[in-house]
C-alpha cells in the first residue's frame, strides 16, 4: 500500500440491555484509536434492537 492512501474501516460493539452504554463504549474505543496519529475516528453510529433489548454500535475510522 503506497503511503498516500487512506482506508475506511470499522469497528462493531454488541450489547445486551444491561451492558455499558454504547455511546460510552464507543467513546472509549475511539479514544484508543485516536491514540496512533496515522487514525482518524469520521462516524458514530448505534443500533438498537427492541425485540431482542440488544444493542450494536459501529465506530468507522480512517488508517493512513
């Protein structure tokens, strides 16, 4: 990969309804990406699902 090239990825948290917030959990995990300078968090997104009472958090980052 050349070094002027940037990719999307991304990073999926489950939860039960009586896990940690996802926001919270999101928070922390974009904290820890955010930490390499080469990685740049662009979206936060949660789903939830009332007929299961689970959760699912996505954070998308770009890795240069």
């Amino acid at each position: 990969m050349s070094t002027d090239e940037t990719r999307l990825l991304r990073v999926v948290v489950h939860g039960d309804e009586d896990d940690d917030s996802p926001v919270s959990v999101l928070r922390a995990a974009a904290d820890r990406l955010s930490e390499r300078p080469d990685r740049r968090v662009v979206d936060m997104t949660v789903e939830y699902d009332l007929t299961n009472l689970r959760w699912k958090g996505y954070l998308y980052f770009t890795e240069e």
